[in-house]
C-alpha cells in the first residue's frame, strides 16, 4: 500500500468517527436552563397588597401616632434608601437589566427625569402631609379622584382628545368622592387641599410618564424608572426638608420613633417597588384594577380597627359609587362582562367539586354583607380605642373605691 494511499484513507477515516460520535447521546454539551421558581398569580397579588398596605398604614403610624411630625424627611429618607437599594442591586442581580435598553442621555435626563422627579418629589410631599390631619380611610376615599386627575391633565397636554362619553363615566367618581366628603365626620380643610394637591401632583406625574414611555427607546420598568428617579426626588426632597424641617428636628425625635422602625419603614417603601416588578406581567389589567379597589376597603376597615376611625353611612354610600366609577371607567362594560362571565363558570365548577365548602363560603359572604350593610347604616362605625381604656380605667377606680368604702 503506497504512501497516498494510506493518507487517503487516514483522512477518510476522520470524518467518520466524528459523524459516528455526534449520534451518541454522551457527547451532548448543551446545557439545561435552571428552573425558573414561579408561584400562582395570587402570591403575588397579595404580596402587592400587603405591601401597599402596610406602606400607608407604617407611614400613618410613624407621623401620627407616634408623633414624628417631619414627614419631608421621612419621604426624603425613603428615596435615599431606594437611591442607595437601586444601586446595589444594579451591579448585584439582574432585576434592573432593563436599564441598559433605555438610551439615556443628558438631554433626556434634564428634559424627562427631572420634571418627573420634581411632580413625584411634590406628590410624596403632599401625600405625607396629609397623614398629619386625615384618617387613612377619608385618604383613600380622596384617592379614588386619581383617575379623573389623569384623565383631565391628559387633555390638557394633549395626549388624548376630550369625550363627552368619558367626562360622563368619570363624573359618577368625582360625585361619589363629594358625597364621602360631606359625610366625613373629622373634615380638616388643610388636610384635604394637601390630598387634593397630591393628586393632582401624581396625576401630571403620570401623565409625563406616560410621554416618556411612548417612545419605544424608553421603555421601562417600575422599578428601572424608580432607579432613575428616586436620586432626583432624594436631593429635591432633602433641599426642601432642609428649609422647613431640618432645623427644627432633634435627635430624641427619632430615638423616640426608633433607628430600627425607621430602617423597617424604608425596607417596606422599597419593597413595594419590587413587589410591581413580579406582579406586572402575571396578572391582568382586569385583575390589577380591582385588586386595586380590594385594597382601598382594606385599608378603610383597617383605618377603623387600628385608629378607631369614624365612617359614617353618607361615606359608605359616596365610596360605594366612587368605586363603581372607578372599575367601569378604567375596565369598560365589556371587559367587567367577560370578567363575570369567567367568574362564574369558574365558581359553578368549583361548587361541582367541593358543595359543602361551597355553601360555608356562601354563608360566610351572606354573614359578612349583612354586618357591613348594618354597619353602614349606623351614624358612625368605629370605635376609640383609648376611649375603651379610658372607661375601664373609670369603672375599675370606681370599683375600687366602692369595695375600700365598705
């Protein structure tokens, strides 16, 4: 056998192994993709709620009852720990990836971030205000005009076309908010015109946003927007906390409320941020809309457990159609239609599968409606904690004095 012979046939023989190889399934070098921990929907609609919650209900807390009356600085507190939050988990995890999609440049900066900054910086201001001179259950009554806020300022910068059609729709919330208004038992005009003025405030904030993001080189995120903008909010927040609270705050007033609640409260303004992020994506806008609704009566009854808030029936009734308003102006006829329609044979086939669990849950609607119809109802629903203490302090020294004198 020659020379070239015997290379051909080496040379011939290469080709073959390799094919023969590629079959075998040992030589497969691609790599699986980890598994991807995803929850129910649910998970993280209730995690959102909470979350939202536990924000206003902390906040009213802190200003309020525990009488920490600078809420500039606590508001300025809370962007500075998202600023730093933002920061650390850009060179530390892959949440604000979407950053590096926004093409931002100094023009856009000055000309977008900036007056958004300022309209969030004046809405956070205002809205902590407000928690100084309102209960959390009239707030969120006032906060159910946002809609109207937006809508209206969307008119006047030209972002969409006045309706008629709309204007009527949006008119069942603003008579709703006035009839809640004028059932409020504790009203405090300068509480009210700050509310009002945080509203209008988010709403035009809103609406810039909504500017910004219509440019496909600015999509973005909650939480990629909330890294851009909560450095501007922080030192606008902290310019004007310097004027008209920093000298008058002392450091016994934040021992009083606690390093560690102060710490917990920016750790639970910040985690509500993230808390959009999982839940934008996995839930509907239909879902979103009255997981909205649900978390506004939440924050009512809880306004009224924690703080003994009064609320009277004229409210109930104002909030009742405010609401309504609310669903069937961001939602539309058809879409509460299908909703329903889902709803119920979702419903019917989870009665043929579990009938008694089925009739408890009814009944335990029934029981509930019937309380709250009642308690509406009544002049005022609530009751004064310190009151109750007050009146027990009473009896028993009366008690006490009765029992020494015989």
């Amino acid at each position: 056998m020659s020379a070239g012979e015997e290379k051909e046939r080496i040379s011939g023989d290469i080709p073959r192994s390799e094919a023969t190889s590629s079959m075998l399934p040992m030589e497969v070098t691609e790599k699986s993709e980890p598994p991807v921990v995803a929850f129910h929907p649910a998970v993280y609609v209730a995690a959102w709620i909470t979350m939202s919650s536990s924000v206003i209900l902390f906040n009213k807390w802190i200003l309020d009852t525990a009488d920490f009356r600078f809420p500039i600085i606590l508001t300025t507190w809370h962007l500075a720990f998202g600023t730093l939050m933002t920061q650390i988990m850009a060179r530390t995890t892959t949440l604000l990836d979407g950053r590096k999609k926004v093409k931002m440049t100094g023009r856009v900066y000055l000309r977008a971030i900036m007056p958004i900054g300022l309209f969030f910086s004046l809405s956070l201001i205002c809205g902590n205000l407000t928690y100084l001179y309102l209960s959390v259950a009239f707030i969120q009554m006032l906060k159910a005009t946002t809609p109207v806020a937006v809508l209206m300022s969307s008119w006047v910068m030209g972002l969409a076309q006045p309706n008629l059609k709309v204007l009527f729709n949006i008119s069942f919330i603003v008579a709703g908010v006035i009839i809640a208004s004028f059932g409020e038992i504790k009203f405090v005009l300068i509480g009210f015109l700050y509310q009002l003025g945080g509203v209008v405030f988010e709403a035009i904030r809103l609406t810039l946003v909504q500017s910004l993001l219509s440019s496909s080189e600015n999509k973005m995120d909650p939480l990629v927007s909330f890294y851009y903008f909560a450095p501007v909010c922080a030192i606008m927040n902290g310019l004007v906390s310097l004027i008209f609270e920093v000298p008058y705050i002392h450091m016994s007033d934040i021992a009083r409320v606690g390093y560690f609640t102060l710490l917990a409260n920016a750790m639970v303004a910040f985690g509500l941020n993230v808390c959009v992020v999982f839940l934008i994506g996995r839930t509907s806008a239909v879902v979103m809309t009255l997981c909205g609704v649900l978390k506004d009566i939440l924050l009512v009854f809880a306004s009224i457990m924690i703080w003994g808030t009064p609320v009277s029936g004229l409210q109930y009734f104002g909030y009742s159609i405010a609401l309504g308003g609310m669903v069937y102006y961001k939602l539309g006829a058809e879409s509460i239609k299908s909703f329903f329609s889902e709803v119920g044979r979702v419903w019917a086939e989870y009665g043929a599968k579990h009938p008694v669990q089925r009739k408890v849950t009814v009944f335990g609607l029934v029981v509930l409606t019937i309380l709250v119809v009642l308690g509406g109802l009544a002049p005022t629903v609530g009751y004064d904690p310190r009151q109750i203490v007050k009146d027990g302090t009473k009896s028993w020294a009366s008690n006490d004095a009765t029992t020494n004198g015989s």
